[in-house]
C-alpha cells in the first residue's frame, strides 16, 4: 500500500448481498483495488461478534474509511451501527485522550430505491439524503474526521444495468481519487453529493 498517497479501507455492510441487483455489481469496482481494503462486515461477523482490537488496528492503518451500505429505514444496517457502538470506543477514537482517528477522512457510499426526486424538504421523504446521514456526519466531527458529501446511488429498483455500471465506474474513480489524493476536496463540499459533478471534483479528469 505504501506506494499509494492514501490506503483507503471500505467498510461494507450488506445483510441480504444475494439479493442485491445494485451493491452486489457496485463492489465489484472496487474490492480488489491496489492500496483499497475491502471489508465485508456481514462475510466477517455473521454472528455479529465483532474483535474490537482487531477493527481498531485496521483503521490505524487507513487514511481514507468508507462506509458502504443500502440506506435501511433511513439509517446504516444493524450490524454497521454495531460496529459502531463497539469499535468507536471512547478514550480511543474520541474523548479526552480519544484521538486515534484524528485528521482521517469519512465517506459514506450508499444506494437507496428512492428516486432523487423524493429527497427534498417538499417532497416525499422530507429531506435531502445528507440530511439523512447526520449521525454519521457527526460521528465523524466527534472523532476529528472530515466528513466528506456522500455518493449516492438512486432509484436501485428500476435503474438500468448499463446505469449501475456507470455508477460502478464512478465510484471506481471516486476511490482512485481519494487514493491517490487527486480529488478537489473544496468543490466536493459544497455539492449535495459527491457524484453530482465528477468533473468538477475530480482534478484533470478528462471531459
């Protein structure tokens, strides 16, 4: 990994995988990327019982954490929000002495069956997606990480498979970006979500 500007480690949370007509094609962008880790959480702890020294060592050694998951009610899968609860103690990844993942980078990497349509404070759902990762943005700022806009995949129900593919190869590039450290980080932040405008994000990407 060493040859690489940033190690990028990809926290995946999935619970049905098999029935998967987005996420399951999503990942095969990425999980074998040189300087990524992938990190199947359901593959590893299907009994839930998570090694807690063992994910901590993991991150120490990541620049880049991505959270990938479906949005389930809202919110992260049940078993990502214990790992959660468990591997983000306190004294070690917040609190007084709790520095750990200081100065470290957050994405979360998401699919929804939502159209983008239905995410807005006057339609259906009320509120934009971001809004809707609150905790895990604040999450983030209680360890001292940044935050990064989420990538969102919309409408996984009906979307083409030559969609999900493009989506596949954005988020291929996504990821390279973050690896290598060509991404434009004040662009990204002031976007909705990170593949809103992958030119604009993505230093010398050619149109």
């Amino acid at each position: 990994m060493n040859e690489f500007k940033k190690n990028v480690l990809i926290i995946f949370a999935h619970p049905a995988l098999q029935k998967s007509r987005v996420n399951s094609k999503l990942i095969k962008y990425v999980n074998d990327m040189q300087g990524v880790t992938f990190h199947d959480l359901y593959e590893i702890y299907p009994d839930f019982h998570i090694n807690v020294a063992k994910e901590q060592a993991q991150l120490l050694k990541h620049d880049i954490i991505v959270f990938h998951h479906p949005l389930f009610w809202f919110s992260v899968p049940a078993l990502l929000k214990e790992w959660m609860d468990l591997v983000l103690e306190h004294m070690w990844a917040y609190g007084r002495k709790g520095s750990a993942l200081k100065g470290k980078k957050l994405l979360s990497v998401i699919t929804t069956g939502g159209r983008e349509s239905l995410f807005s404070e006057k339609a259906y759902n009320r509120h934009p997606v971001k809004e809707f990762l609150y905790p895990v943005a604040q999450t983030a700022y209680i360890c001292g990480m940044d935050y990064l806009p989420p990538f969102v995949v919309h409408g996984t129900h009906t979307i083409t498979q030559e969609m999900i593919a493009a989506h596949g190869e954005d988020y291929k590039e996504i990821i390279t970006a973050l690896r290598d450290d060509t991404i434009d980080l004040e662009k990204a932040a002031e976007m909705p979500r990170l593949n809103s405008d992958m030119n604009d994000v993505l230093k010398g990407r050619k149109l």
